[in-house]
C-alpha cells in the first residue's frame, strides 16, 4: 500500500468512521435490551457502509474491506478496537462462490509429456485449521491468513509444499527426527533419492540442481478465526489469547504435483524411478495425515485426511508404471486370456472379426454349415482349405477370447497414434 494510496482510502474511511462513532455514542445512552440490539444493528450496518460491493473476496480481503479496517486500525480514527471485529463479520459472510479463481490460472496438466513423467492429483479434506502468515506489509490483524494478492484466494504455494514434503521425506528416511539413522551407508540411496525429486537445498553451492518434482499451489475457499492461549507455567492459565486467521477444518483442497525429470537424470542420479515415487508416495501420507501441513503444527494445526477414492496418478500409457499399475489386472487377464494361434488369425480380419464367409446373422456358423461350405471354406497358408476340426478349435477360441482379442488390437491401434495419458487409481498405485 503506497503513500498516496493510503490517503485516498483514509479520506473514504473517515467520515465514515466518524458517523459510526456519533451513532454509537448515542446508542450507548440506551439501556438493555435496546442498546444491545441497536449496537448490533450499527456494527452490522458499518460493514455495509465501508465496502458495499462485498460479495467477492478480491473485493475484500485484497482489496476493499481490508485496506479501509487497516486504516482505521492504524489511522488514529475513533473505535479503532471495532476496526478487527468489522473485518471478521465480513470475512465470516463471505461464501465459498466468493472465492473464485479465473480460468487462465486453472491448473491443467500439459497437453502432453515424455514417457517418463507422472501427475499427481489428490484431494484432501483439513481434520484442523490451517494457517500460513500473510506477508502484506499492513494488515489489520497482527497474524492474517496468507491469500493471493489480486483475488483474495487463501492459497498454499508451490514452494511450501515442496519446503514441507522435503522435510516429511527426510523424515521418513531417518535423514532428521527423533529416529536419526546414523549408518551412513543406509542414508546414502535416500539422499540420492532427496536429490533425484527436489534438488539442492537453498544456499547449497557445490552440484546444483533442481529437482525432479514441479508442484502446484493448492487454493481454499473458507476462512474462519482460531484462539490460541498460551499458559503461564507457573499459574497454568491464559493471559494473553492470541487471534489467526485461518482455513477451518473440513475445507477441501487439492495437492497437485509433477513428476517430471529430464531425460537420462534418474540414470545420471543413480536412483530407480519406481523406488523413489513409492517413497515420496509415503512421504506424501505422512505429510498429510501424521505430520500436518500448516504452521502452528506443534499444536496440532494443518493435518488432513487423503480423499483415496478420488485421487489419481496421471501416467502415460507406455510409461513403465503403467505396467506396474496394469500389473494385477494382466495376471489375471493372462489366465483369463489365451491369445490366438496363427491359424486362427487367418479366420479373422485386421479388427479381430471372423472373415464373412464364417458368419451367419453376425454369428459364427456351426460344423454342419461348416461342412457345406464346399469349396469355399477359407485357406490355412500352404496348408489348403481349413479343416471341420480346426474350425471347431477356432470356434471354442473365439467363444472365450475373441472379445478380449478384439480389445487388444483396439489399444496396440491407440497407442500406434498418439500415446495417451490415463489416470489410475492412487489406491492400486499405493
């Protein structure tokens, strides 16, 4: 907030104030029941008076509402005290359709990627308030919850979701914690695997890189306010309750990330990629449900319960960890499933279908009407017309597989155009 900006909101916010101060003086000469109702009228009526266009949060909470509270607060104006409890009632009013965000910041994976990179995308509901400070120079309340600067979007960033995954991952390993490992040998696959997904840590100067993981920031759409009373030792009671803004318990969010390494660096960093996403994966669990991802943490702050259901790794299909996620379902298509012989495939067109002269109403025919094709039964190769034994071990075949074989060359034809990016299920990855 600039100088002159700062004048301009102080001449719209005083008149204002100064007529919420004779009104109040007023309605204080009244005695119960009526001072009571008329001090909550006034109060209520205040919030509409500073900022009367309030129904969208870059209205007020970037703008607005906030800048005309700080002013007061810290303007010298009368009541400055009501200036905390005006911002509250309208930060409380707000709804979750005001909180939108526009489309050309929606986070949208890229069209397409190499082989080797893998989305992220799990939902989240918060079990505890969470909160991150707000670093506008001026604020109204002395701890406010840190939003986007243009739309007022209480939001996690990109880089405190890979400051604090790095610490859950190091956790994890035995890298710091209570459950230090001191084998250097044991820590050693771990750290290369530190380095493979997030690079160097800040300051570090010798082999810089970056990591391998690309995180998005994650946006809330509530705000409440929280207490914290920190206890004399000595009396074991509260003197001095300290008031946070923050996102409340059961709002929703989304932690978004990309795996996306350059070509050859988990060769170059000596790690394998399947170990270290099953790490991280971990590392993620943690994170969100043991640890927390607020601050405040040690009061229990920031923890979340993974919506599993609804989570999905985005992955190419001809990327190895589709193999991996398709590993259960092969084994068993593989019982299931008995592939044809060449002599079968010549009964059969390029999309798997029997060749016309087998059909009859689109099913195949029987032996019988086999046998009265004459001389237009279908050639095996070199090997002449197909025989009535070989036809009925065809027919046998095709009864049991020739759908699943139809499925088969319907995805060697997709892959051949354009590899696709499918979304499995975080559970059959985890």
């Amino acid at each position: 907030m600039n100088f002159d900006y700062f004048n301009k909101v102080m001449e719209e916010t005083k008149p204002i104030i100064e007529r919420y101060d004779a009104d109040m003086k007023n309605i204080e000469k009244e005695k119960g029941q009526k001072k009571k109702t008329g001090t909550e009228s006034r109060k209520q009526k205040l919030v509409q008076e500073l900022q009367t266009d309030s129904k969208f949060a870059s209205r007020c909470l970037a703008s607005g509402i906030v800048d005309q509270t700080t002013t007061w607060w810290y303007g010298n104006l009368p009541r400055s005290l009501d200036a905390k409890e005006s911002y509250m009632r309208n930060t409380r009013a707000l709804k979750k359709e005001s909180f939108p965000l526009p489309d050309c910041i929606e986070q949208h994976w890229p069209s397409s990627w190499p082989s080797d990179w893998v989305g992220f995308e799990i939902p989240f509901t918060l079990q505890t308030p969470w909160y991150s400070k707000d670093d506008r120079p001026f604020h109204v309340l002395d701890n406010p919850l840190r939003k986007d600067r243009v739309f007022g979007v209480p939001f996690m960033s990109a880089s405190s979701w890979k400051g604090m995954l790095r610490w859950a991952f190091a956790m994890r390993t035995g890298q710091i914690g209570p459950n230090l490992e001191t084998d250097e040998k044991k820590l050693e696959p771990y750290k290369k695997q530190e380095l493979h997904l997030f690079g160097n840590e800040r300051g570090e100067q010798k082999k810089f890189q970056s990591g391998a993981l690309q995180f998005y920031p994650t946006w809330f759409d509530a705000i409440d306010f929280e207490l914290i009373n920190p206890h004399d030792r000595a009396r074991r009671a509260g003197t001095n309750p300290i008031l946070y803004e923050v996102v409340p318990a059961g709002t929703k969010g989304i932690l978004k990330l990309l795996y996306a390494p350059a070509p050859g660096e988990a060769k170059k960093d000596k790690v394998e990629r399947v170990e270290c996403l099953c790490a991280l994966i971990e590392a993620i669990r943690l994170l969100l449900g043991t640890y927390g991802i607020s601050a405040k943490r040690t009061v229990g702050w920031g923890t979340a319960e993974i919506d599993c259901e609804n989570s999905t790794v985005w992955i190419r299909e001809d990327n190895e960890f589709s193999s991996l996620m398709n590993k259960s379902s092969t084994d068993r298509d593989s019982k299931e499933y008995t592939p044809p012989k060449s002599e079968f495939k010549e009964l059969m067109d390029d999309k798997g279908n029997p060749i016309g002269v087998l059909l009859k109403d689109g099913t195949l025919i029987s032996k019988t009407q086999f046998r009265k094709l004459g001389d237009a039964k279908p050639s095996i190769g070199d090997s002449g017309p197909c025989t009535s034994e070989l036809y009925m071990k065809f027919y046998a075949w095709y009864t049991d597989n020739g759908s699943q074989y139809q499925k088969t060359l319907d995805k060697k034809e997709e892959e051949k155009s354009s590899p696709i990016i499918r979304g499995y299920p975080w559970l059959k990855f985890s």
